[in-house]
C-alpha cells in the first residue's frame, strides 16, 4: 500500500458512529500536540530574540552563499551605527564598512573559508559618523537534513575596548623598559666614566708624546699616534655600544672567551683590593681559555666591577683579621656557567631585598646597581642570585660568606 493510499485510508468517512468520535479524538489529540509544538517553537524563538536583543555581539545569518540576509540582531546598529533594514536590503553593507586596509583580506577570506568554518578574522570597520571600532568576526556553515550546506551564521564580536587596552599595556612596557634603560645608565655611570677616561687619558699622552717627539723618528711618532688613535677608537666603540643598548634594548652579545674578562676586572679594582688589604683569589686566564660564552663583553664586565666593589665595601663595617674576596667558575653545568663572588665581609641583612631598585645599606648609595646587574644579566638569557647572605639566618643555621652568582647561558 503506498503512502497516498494509507493517506486516503486515514481520510475516508467513518462508517459508524463511534468510529467517528474515534476520528475526532485522534484528530484533537493530533491538534493539541500541534499547538505544544507550536507554542514550544514561540518560546524557543522568544528566548532567542530575548538574547539576540540584549547581548553586545552581534548574530547574523546568511544564506549559503552570503548574499542573501536571513537575520542580524539589533547589536548591529549599535555597533556598526547603521539600521538593521539598510543591511536586510544590501547584506553586502556588513563588509562594505570594513577598513579599505582591511578589506581585501577579509574579502577573501570569507570567500574561501566560510562554508568551511575556518573564517575567523579581525579587522577594523568605519562607521558612518567616522569612528573606527576593532571586530572579531566568525563565521560557521549550517546544514539541512541532508548534510548539505544551506545557510551560513556567525558572531561578530566588538574588541575595540580589549585592542586599546593591550595598546596601553603595550605602551606601559614600553616606558617601562625605557625606565630599565635609563637606570642601567644612570647605575653604570662611576664605571663608564673609567671606560671612557682611560682610553682618552692614554690617548692625550700618546699625542703629547708624538708633540715632544721632534728628536724622535718618524717611525715612532708614527707609532706613537697610532697607538693613540687605537685608544680613541676604543673609547667611540664604548660609546656606540651604548647608544645601541639604548636604542634596541638588549645587549651586544657575542662570543668571546671569559677569562679575560675576568681578569680586566680583577686589573681594574687591584688598587683598591690592595688599598683595602683585601686577598684576591681568582681563577687565572689560562685556566679559562677554553671558556667562551656568547656575551656582552661591556655589560658582563660591570656586572662583574659592582659585584667585587660591593664586596670590598662589605669590609668597611667589619673588621676582619684576613680580608677575603674570591671568584670562582663553575662549568660542570651543560646550560649554564656561574661566576660565584664571595667574601667574608658583614654579609647581608635578611630584612635587606637586595634587587629591589633603591633599597641599599650604605649611606652614600643609589641603590640600583643590583637591581640593573639583574637586569644585565636576565637580558643574557642568565640570571643574578644571592645565594648566601654571609651571616647567621632566622633559622639558626651559620653561612660563613656572602655569595652572589652570575649565571651566564652557554648558547
């Protein structure tokens, strides 16, 4: 029996009496459920609009090809600044307002990748009375009961308040690292000033030399001005460091061996070690020539100089029958190499935060040069540690040396 036979079965005249109060009983049920359907599809499509009325994103929907508008909900006007009939009557409106910087991408994107659900784009529309406002928008491809593609939703979202935000923050880390700079310059000031004074100093003896030198050859008046024009250079080459540093942010590195390094600063600060009556033990440049780490050879060495300064001001408050300053390498680690800088001097108050930007203990200090040694060596991928303050401990235990580490990467 086909189904246009049942279907006539179904509507044929009762032939008694109570088979017709049957056929109105089923037909009554039949229209009561069609009215729960009813008004159940009239409250699913209430609670819609509801939503669709008064959330901030807008809803839209397409057909399959995205000209023809199915729906927008009111978000649209307010964000957009345009009526939702203008849009029902060209749905090519909705994009038209995307920024003409914008456009083209947009445009092929939705293209290509809507009835695929991968459209997810961001760009920026120009409303009507002139504002620019930031979108997210997305779109997702709706399928008929046979699995084919019909209509196309989306959800366009207004991230105009979330885009200047991050803009601020932006612009915060960028005065922020500013600031960092500024104050490695301001740290490094007593240091940078020998970098460059002596440099210049040699290279003005050199040339008072060559201006004595008439009774001199011409070879070693030459040689004597080139050896000052070598200091010079070295002094401009400090300087464009610098203005590189300041420029960019982050340091000049590259590799070159340790041990020398260590040794300038060592060279630097004999004076006052020995003025000081202070012992030295430091690991010598042979032992380290095999060492080479990609640094900056400028920031590592004032690293270095506040390090061993610090540690011969700790002896100013303590009277020590030997005065001891140490400087030892540790390369056992694959990753990393550490510097450790120890002496036995006051040691460090536990109520002292080190690397905090002007917290210091000495009556005459700044207070930021730990904190931009810090600073220094994390922008080598490294890291400054305090990892004995020197002295006895909340919790008892004895620590015989103030110890801070320099952790240098090796790569």
């Amino acid at each position: 029996m086909t189904d246009r036979e049942s279907e006539q079965l179904d509507y044929q005249q009762p032939a008694t009496l109570e088979a017709a109060r049957a056929r109105i009983e089923q037909l009554e049920r039949q229209l009561q459920a069609e009215r729960e359907r009813r008004r159940e599809i009239e409250a699913n499509e209430r609670c819609f609009r509801e939503l669709a009325e008064h959330i901030r994103e807008v809803i839209w929907m397409t057909d399959e090809t995205g000209d023809e508008l199915v729906y927008v909900c009111p978000a649209y006007e307010k964000i957009w600044g345009q009526n939702c009939d203008d849009l029902y009557d060209d749905p090519r409106e909705r994009l038209a307002r995307v920024h003409e910087e914008d456009k083209p991408r947009v445009l092929e994107a939705f293209r290509q990748n809507a009835r695929t659900g991968n459209y997810d784009e961001i760009y920026r529309i120009q409303r009507p009375d002139g504002e620019l406002r930031w979108i997210r928008d997305r779109a997702f491809p709706v399928e008929n009961e046979h699995g084919q593609v019909y209509r196309l939703a989306g959800l366009a979202l207004d991230i105009t308040d979330r885009i200047e935000f991050n803009d601020r923050i932006s612009n915060l880390q960028t005065s922020i690292n500013t600031h960092d700079r500024m104050s490695v310059f301001a740290s490094l000031g007593t240091g940078l000033a020998h970098d460059l004074s002596q440099p210049l100093t040699a290279a003005r003896n050199f040339i008072a030399r060559a201006r004595m030198g008439f009774q001199s050859s011409p070879d070693e008046i030459r040689q004597t001005l080139e050896r000052a024009d070598t200091e010079i250079s070295r002094a401009v080459a400090i300087i464009h460091h610098l203005r590189d540093f300041a420029r960019q942010g982050r340091p000049t590195r590259k590799h070159q061996p340790l041990g020398p390094i260590i040794d300038d600063v060592h060279q630097l600060l004999d004076p006052a070690l020995r003025a000081n009556n202070i012992r030295y033990d430091g690991p010598s440049v042979a032992s380290l020539k095999n060492l080479d780490l990609p640094v900056d050879e400028v920031f590592i060495q004032q690293i270095l100089r506040n390090l061993v300064s610090n540690s011969i001001d700790a002896f100013d408050a303590h009277e020590n029958a030997t005065k001891s300053l140490a400087v030892n390498v540790n390369s056992d680690d694959g990753e990393f190499v550490d510097i450790h800088i120890s002496d036995n001097g006051a040691g460090v108050d536990d109520s002292v935060e080190v690397f905090e930007p002007f917290a210091t203990t000495k009556p005459d200090g700044v207070g930021l040069g730990l904190a931009v040694s810090r600073t220094l060596a994390r922008s080598h991928g490294g890291d400054l540690l305090l990892a004995s303050r020197g002295h006895a401990s909340a919790n008892g235990a004895e620590n015989a040396r103030t110890v801070f580490t320099l952790r240098l990467p090796r790569h």
